[in-house]
C-alpha cells in the first residue's frame, strides 16, 4: 500500500476545486473510497464509508453503508475500521482490478496504515484485507482528503458515520479500544489534578524553557521531582535518615533543607534560574564552566 501526496495543500486553499481536479485524472475503473468516524455528545462511536467507481472521469457510487462502534472507541479507531469495512467489501467485486484511492480526512490513520507501529487491532484487520487485495491484483493507495470541505464524498461519509454513531446495533467487531482507554485515564487525570490543585494548569506538551537543555539534565530534573532520584527509596520500602537527622533520605531534602549539603546547594542554586522548589526550575544551557569549578563538580547529576 502507497500513501500517496494529497492535491490538497491544506484545508484552505481551494480544497474542493483541487480535489475535483485531481479525480478528473483518474482512469476508468478506479476505485475511490471516502472514510470517515464520529463521536456523539453522549459518547457512542459510529463510522461510514462510500465506495465509487471511476468512468468518463465521472464518479459512480458502488455502496455506502455506516457500522456502529459503541461507546468505548475513539473517533481514530472508527476512522481505521472504516477502511477496514470498505476494503472488505471489495474482495468479491467483480470490477476488473486495478487501482484503489482510499480518501482519509484524519492523517494520524493515514500514518497508522503505513506502520501500524502499535499493533491496532482494526489497523492489523485492515492491512490484512489489503495484503489479499494486492495479491489479487488491486494497486492500493491511501490519500488525505481534507474534512468540511464540501468534498461530496467525503461530506457523504461524514453523514454516514453519523448515522452509525446514532445506530444501537453494534458491529460484530466492536471492541473496547486501548485508544479509548488511554482517553479516560487522561481525562481521570485531568479531572484529578483539577480537584488537587484548581489553579494550576496540567499540560502533555514538552516545557518549552526545555528544549534547550540536553537529555541528561532533562532526565535529572524529571527524576528529582518524581521522587525517583538514586537517593529516593522505593515506594515499599521505608527510606533511611539522613545523617543530618533532621529528615529521611529523600532527594527533595537534598536539594531543599538539609544543613550539610548547605555550601553545594548555593553552589546548584548559583547555576540556575529560577526557584528551585518550583517546577518552572530551569537550568541554563548557555552556562559555562566557572574556571575554578572542577570537573567533577561541572558535569555532576543526580
């Protein structure tokens, strides 16, 4: 299978002209498909797929149906089992073989048919109907068709897809999804973090003050906040005093209290922006040795 370049630049320039352009340079008896998946307000999943047929550069519509997913799958796995249902149906055509565009609107499926990289079910369902396909003969392309574009073969399968998400019969495929899984422990999380700590405002993106510092003091900093520093104890297992006897051994201590590290945490303190009990703590990628720092002392980490 061949991700092919999309005649769509962006969703903004010209997306239905350019498309219909493109179709028009399509031989007869090609297949086009147009996939799409929606998600209600109440959270059940749908998908819908349209399948036409190229001739006089002309487009003739073969089927079109929708399957229901339930409520424990994501917008990205209707989009994959779209394509799944849709290349299926093709394996007992009597259209002579020749070439299939698959028009996806979600690029991350676009990228998940190329790789698969983490074993999605309805991914794996799909490249396997497409391995038959291209041993029978067929030439299979994935292409991104931008949404909301008045594409009509896109806009058909975005009506198809809500038809399935309202549908209560479920495909026999259904599944809950580690997509859908991974979405609720993060909104869990999110709902958690905003109870513990309302003004504060969690994100999944890289700090940005970070992307200047190497991977080893990332990873340093990380740890000393999770509490999994070499001078942290395991969960399980009851930390040892520290010799100062003023707190258990803890790299927070460390670096924030105890008396016989006082001389070295000014020194750390000296070599940072920021407070170093706060998670904004940076440390600055553009500073240089002092000369009379050792070597020891500048490349040292927890």
């Amino acid at each position: 299978m061949t991700k092919t370049t999309s005649p769509n630049p962006n969703k903004t320039t010209q997306p239905q002209p350019l498309h219909e352009q493109w179709l028009q340079t399509l031989q007869d008896h090609t297949i086009v498909i147009y996939t799409d998946g929606s998600k209600l307000a109440n959270g059940t999943v749908g998908c819908g797929w349209a399948i036409y047929h190229c001739g006089d550069q002309q487009l003739y519509r073969l089927t079109d149906r929708s399957c229901h997913l339930g409520d424990r799958a994501e917008v990205y796995d209707a989009e994959l089992h779209a394509v799944q249902k849709a290349t299926a149906i093709l394996l007992t055509t009597t259209i002579p073989r020749s070439t299939i565009f698959i028009c996806i609107d979600n690029k991350a499926t676009i990228d998940t048919l190329q790789f698969n990289q983490y074993n999605h079910e309805y991914a794996r369902r799909t490249l396997q109907t497409i391995d038959t396909l291209q041993l029978l003969g067929w030439r299979i392309h994935t292409i991104w068709c931008p949404s909301h574009c008045n594409i009509w073969g896109n806009e058909r399968a975005d009506v198809l897809a809500k038809r399935g998400a309202n549908a209560t019969t479920p495909c026999r495929f259904v599944v809950t999804t580690k997509t859908w899984l991974l979405t609720q422990a993060r909104a869990e999380f999110l709902a958690r973090w905003k109870k513990e700590l309302p003004l504060a405002n969690p994100s999944f993106k890289f700090p940005a003050h970070l992307h200047g510092v190497d991977w080893a003091d990332t990873r340093a900093i990380w740890r000393v906040f999770c509490n999994r520093s070499p001078t942290d104890s395991p969960p399980s297992i009851t930390a040892d005093p520290r010799p100062c006897g003023l707190d258990l051994n803890s790299s927070h201590h460390l670096l924030q209290a105890c008396p016989l590290l006082a001389a070295q945490r000014a020194a750390l303190l000296h070599s940072t922006t920021g407070d170093i009990e706060s998670v904004r703590i940076r440390w600055r990628p553009e500073m240089r040795r002092r000369p009379d720092m050792r070597d020891e002392e500048a490349s040292g980490h927890d």
